[in-house]
C-alpha cells in the first residue's frame, strides 16, 4: 500500500467543544477516516468510555485500527456506510450514546488515493468511497444519456455550465470512451469559455471542481445517505446526547440545516454554522471549505 499523507482533523477544538464528550461516556464517529477526530474523543472520554467507529472505505478502517490500537477494546470498528448506523448499532451494547460525528466528503486519503477523485492527479476514473457501490464515474459519463448527466452535473455540483460540458462529454465519448480523469478534464475544459476559466482562477477554483463533486455525490449517493444517516442519527442518541456535522458543499450544509431545524427533539447549538479560522486553513487548506452545525437532543 502507498505511504499515507499525514490526516489533519478538521475544526479539531470546535467538535470537542460541542459534542462535549466527559468521562466514561459513549460516542460513534459516523466518518471515522484515519482517527483524527475518534482519537480526540477517546482521550476526553477515558479510561472507559467507548467509541463506535464507522466508515465505508476499508483502507480508512485499516489505518484507523492502526493509528488508534492504544485504545484497543474500547473501539469498535464497523467498514459499513453510516446510512445503516441504526441497524449496526444493536449489535453495540451500550447504555446510551452521547454524542454522534459527521465528517462528511472525501479525505485527504481519498483525493490523493488514484481512484479518480482528483482532477489534479490522472487515474481511472472510479469515485467509489467503498467498493460496495455499484456505479462507477466511468460508467456514469459513458453509458448514461445526455440529460441524465446534465442534471446530476447541475444538481450536485451547481455547475452553471453544465449544458455545455454535458455536450462536451457526449461529443467525446462518441469518438473514444471517458476512461481517466485526464480525459474527462480535458472535455470539462474545452467546454468552458476562457472568461469562465479566468474568473474561477481569480477565485481560486479549478474549472473541473464541480463536475467531479457532482460525479462523486452521484456514484456514492451521498445526498441520499446524509438524510438517512441524519434521521438514524436522531433515533439512536441519548437525550441530552449531541450531534455534529462537518460538511464541505452548500447541499450538504443545507440539507443539515434543514434537518436540524425540522426536528422538534433537538436544540440548535449553531444558529449560524462555524466556520474554520484563518490560521486553520493556513495549516489545512483543505478546511477551507468546512461548515460544523451541532446539536443536542433534548
């Protein structure tokens, strides 16, 4: 296996602060990832507290189990999406649970992993988060029809030029199919007008950025799962048991929003989301983006 980049959590002491985790109680981190965020929860919760640890990506859990073996039994690791945390967690037996983790989109691991989720590195283009789902990128941009593809691109990336991308990619894949990332780039930017390219480039934003968040929300059903994730998520906390979010793109923000305000058994503890401070994003760009709304269960 490669050599893992170092994981730096995001809005580390903002999810300490609102998921508030004591002595001795339990927690599940929906997104385990490699640890970063589990480890900080178990230090606050020791010496017996306990930690469901959930993540679709295999590689993830392997190197979670990895960077968090000091804890040793107090961890249990499930490789599952967290839209089945309901089912799942009656195999878990615990008292209550006190606090549920959300860190949602795609890892530093993942973007740099060489299974397509990155327009900056040229890879087969798969985006699978676990090698569960069925659908491909690849199959997506080379077997759906035109309007299909048009949609997911406007619909999940916001991306104004999707017609004309859409065109681009069907124009494409008519000569040769869409097999890797580089091919895709190059339809997404032959379909983009040089004014757009330069404006996204002032505003420090790739012209391929959106597509590829579109395609990556299609092939994991991403939208789908959060809402899934999220009701379970209600269920199974204790009250007075807190849930956090982490999310990088305005639909998930705004589906969390959404749920939160909807709920009646839950207090809003971020009327407005909290965003990552300047030094923050110094040291990880890639908290540039992140929005964390919380609540508690009452």
């Amino acid at each position: 296996m490669q050599s893992m980049q170092p994981h730096i959590p995001v809005l580390r002491r903002e999810v300490i602060k609102y998921l508030a985790p004591q002595k001795n109680q339990n927690f599940i981190d929906a997104t385990v990832g490699f640890g970063g965020h589990a480890k900080l929860i178990l230090e606050k919760t020791s010496p017996r507290g306990l930690l469901f640890a959930i993540d679709q990506d295999p590689v993830a859990i392997e190197e979670a189990q990895k960077n968090l073996k000091n804890y040793g039994n107090r961890i249990t690791f499930i490789n599952r999406n967290f839209d089945e945390m309901g089912l799942l967690v009656r195999k878990w037996p615990v008292p209550e649970i006190s606090g549920i983790l959300f860190d949602l989109g795609a890892s530093s691991y993942q973007l740099s992993s060489g299974r397509g989720f990155s327009f900056l590195k040229d890879s087969p283009l798969d985006m699978r988060m676990s090698p569960n789902v069925k659908e491909t990128a690849e199959k997506i941009i080379n077997r759906w029809p035109a309007e299909k593809i048009r949609q997911i691109i406007w619909q999940y990336g916001e991306e104004s030029m999707a017609a004309a991308i859409t065109r681009e990619i069907i124009r494409a894949r008519r000569i040769h199919p869409i097999e890797r990332t580089g091919e895709l780039v190059e339809a997404i930017e032959k379909a983009m007008p040089l004014r757009e390219k330069a404006k996204r480039k002032m505003h420090a934003k790739h012209f391929a950025t959106l597509t590829f968040q579109a395609l990556r929300i299609a092939v994991n059903d991403e939208l789908s799962a959060l809402e899934n994730g999220l009701k379970q998520a209600l269920q199974i906390l204790s009250p007075g048991g807190g849930i956090v979010v982490i999310s990088f793109h305005s639909l998930e923000d705004r589906i969390v929003k959404q749920f939160f305000r909807e709920s009646p058994d839950l207090e809003i503890l971020t009327p407005k989301p909290v965003i990552p401070s300047e030094k923050e994003i110094d040291d990880n760009p890639r908290a540039r983006s992140a929005k964390l709304r919380a609540v508690r269960k009452k």
